[in-house]
C-alpha cells in the first residue's frame, strides 16, 4: 500500500494525528501533514512540543488518518482513551482505533525559528478500513456558500472577513483544487 492508494493528492495539507515513543511512552498529538509526493511528507512543528521532541530524538513516528474528528478531540483532551500498538516497521506506536497508519522515518529536518519543518519518507502504510483523510477544503467550502446566504441577515463585515478567511485557508490545504477555484468564485460573486 502507498500513499497514492490511499488517495491524497500532492501538495495538499491532511489533519492527521502523529505518534511517537519517548522515555518509554506513547504520545499522540493532532498534525497537519503535506503531502510532498507519494513516498514523502513534510510537518511543519512547533518547537518545544512533546511530538517533535520524540520524533527528533527517534527518528521515527507513524501518522494515524482518521475521517471522524471525535479522535482530534481525544488526542487533545481525553488522552487516556487513546489505543496504541506497536508498529510494523518502525520503533514508534500507532493508533488502533483509526483507519490507516502510516509509519515514516525522518529523512531532514529544517529550523524555521518558532517551528522545524520535519520531512519524512514513507515506510510502511497499513488500512484497517477504508475511508477519507480530513482535508478541510470541502468543509470551509460548503460553510462559506452557507455564510454567503446570510450575507443580507448580518450586518457589516463579519461574514465577509470569515469567507475572505476560509478562502485563504483552502488555497493553503488545497492548491489548485476544485475547492480553489469554488471559493475564487464565491469570493467574486459576492464582494467583486
């Protein structure tokens, strides 16, 4: 199994959740990798996390997909319902309870002040069932056409500041998508 066969497209930005071993425990923590080609991804992290911590140290972490967001909220706020495995053929956990693993190994590493661009080739990539990745450009679409209905209902420019932002975010998670090119629509139709 690759990437491809799990149907990411390059260059775009997936919400996933990282898993990493360090001092003798399992960690997980909501990312968002970019796909880079089909063998390699890139994260970019903040200094001082737990996660870059442990991936820096290992050199190895799995990335965990999931298409329910519930598993963000648990790795966030309810930690202990977390279920970890080893995985296949790295020294790293992964998530049981998600659709798909897929383990990397760190190939460099790039200081960016605040933050360490991380990229990573592909390893191994395991599905337990088959589903979506969370790209959040299909989602800030449908939100954004809703908003633009209740353009006349809200006064001033708070809806409008919300589409302008959502369109920014889609041209960063999906680069010269379909999605793209809705909002470039959307956005003209509805401010010039």
């Amino acid at each position: 199994m690759t990437l491809k066969q799990l149907g990411v497209k390059r260059n775009w930005l997936y919400e996933t959740i990282i898993s990493s071993a360090g001092a003798g425990l399992f960690h997980a923590a909501p990312f968002g990798i970019r796909i880079l080609d089909f063998q390699r991804i890139a994260i970019d992290m903040f200094k001082g996390s737990k996660s870059l911590e442990n991936i820096l140290n290992s050199g190895e972490f799995a990335i965990n997909t999931m298409d329910d967001p519930r598993c963000f909220y648990d790795a966030l706020w309810d930690k202990k319902s977390l279920q970890f495995s080893r995985a296949c053929k790295i020294c790293a956990p992964v998530l049981i309870n998600t659709q798909a693993s897929i383990e990397v190994r760190v190939m460099d590493t790039q200081d960016r002040g605040k933050t360490c661009l991380v990229t990573a080739g592909v390893v191994h990539v395991e599905v337990r069932t088959p589903g979506e990745l969370i790209n959040r450009a299909k989602h800030l679409v449908l939100e954004s056409v809703i908003m633009a209905t209740r353009l006349f209902l809200v006064p001033g420019t708070s809806l409008e500041k919300r589409i302008r932002e959502n369109y920014r975010v889609v041209r960063k998670v999906a680069p010269e998508s379909a999605y793209e090119e809705t909002m470039a629509r959307l956005v003209k139709d509805c401010f010039g």
